[in-house]
C-alpha cells in the first residue's frame, strides 16, 4: 500500500483476482448509489447491503464511505485527466481560448458519461473528504495546464499559476450552474463559461496565447 492510497482510507490493497472483483462491485454498487441519491445518501451498510456482503468485509478494503467515494473519484478523474490530455495534445492552433475549450468540453463529455462523478465532483462538496479531494485535483491539473500554456509562450512573464488555479475554481463554479437543472448541462451556461474563463486568462496571455503561433 503506497502513501496515496493509505490517504484515501485504503486499509488493504486488493491483490488477487476475487479481491479485486470484490472491489469493483463495491465501486459499481456505490456509483449507483449516488446516482440515486446523492453523496449523503451512501453510508457503508448501504453499501455493502447493494453488494451482497458483509460490512465487516468491506471494512476490510475501505476505512469509511468516504474512502470508497474517493476510490470511485479516482478511478473516474483518471478517465477524465486521460481525455483532457488527449484533447489537449490535438489542438491546433494552440491558444489560451482552444485550451480552455477542450478542457471543459472533455469534463462535459466525462461527466455526462459518469454520473456519479458528476453527482460527486460537483454536487457532492458538502462532504469535507470529498471537497479536499477536488481541490487537490484541481490544484494538480491547474499545474499541469500552467505548464502546457507557458512551455507554449502562451503566458506573460509575470503570469503565475494562480491564475490557472482561479480560472479551473470558476470553471468547476460555472459547472455546477449547467448542471442544476440540465442532468447533460445547459449548453448555453457551457458557451458562456469557455468565454468568461478564456477571457479572463486572455488578461495574462501573450499575442500567441491570444491568437496562435505566427505562422
């Protein structure tokens, strides 16, 4: 059991083929659940009453509920990372404006595909665990974006990933507007999301993060 896992409530890594099909039922069984009724609805003996075991045998994998959210938001956030990733590397041109787009596009696309992740990246933030997790993640692909944008010269000197860290905070704020009423969210507060985000780190980009590479 490495340190990440620990962190999350891990208490035993599964190993073996059965464990590892235990688990995942688990994962499955709680993804319905919060489907069904929200993050505060899963307590542990739901859980483990949906998978059709003991509750003293999930407490053999996970500390507490929150452990099994977190392992479910990990599982579904590397979805989501891998397609960013993707869209990101095939954009062309490169601006600050395609960057943004791509990037909310391919969480659009993800949680409409994952509705637990939805339910719980988004809905569920009244839970303390869960709402550490996703400032983690958004700290941690903020990061990674700053990179992608100043690497591509993209950035003014002064700019600082601050600036990205603001920018994914109000995207994930926007979200949480689309998806209230709309469960594919509302493709109007979408659009207008891309454009109030992109403007904003317009403000701190050069003319190529502005308008692309001279060609």
């Amino acid at each position: 059991m490495d340190d990440r896992q620990r962190g999350k409530g891990w208490r035993r890594v599964p190993q073996q083929g059965r464990s590892r099909v235990r688990v995942e039922r688990i994962l499955e069984v709680t993804d319905a659940l919060v489907v069904s009724g929200g993050v505060e609805a899963v307590t542990t003996r739901a859980i483990a009453t949906a998978a059709g075991i003991p509750v003293a045998s999930l407490y053999q994998y996970f500390a507490d509920k929150e452990a099994v959210l977190l392992a479910l938001m990990e599982r579904d956030l590397a979805e989501l990372d891998a397609r960013v990733a993707h869209d990101v590397a095939a954009l062309e041109p490169l601006t600050v404006r395609s960057l943004v787009e791509a990037t909310m596009r391919a969480y659009l696309s993800v949680y409409r595909r994952r509705r637990s992740l939805l339910m719980i990246f988004v809905r569920g933030r009244t839970n303390r665990a869960v709402r550490d997790y996703c400032r983690e993640h958004n700290r941690r692909l903020a990061k990674e974006l700053f990179e992608v944008a100043r690497s591509a010269g993209m950035v003014v000197p002064d700019a600082t990933g601050l600036h990205a860290e603001l920018a994914i905070e109000v995207s994930d704020r926007l979200f949480q507007v689309a998806f209230d009423k709309d469960p594919d969210g509302d493709p109007h507060v979408v659009d207008e999301a891309i454009a109030i985000v992109s403007t904003y780190l317009e403000s701190h980009a050069t003319p190529t993060g502005v308008c692309g590479p001279p060609r």
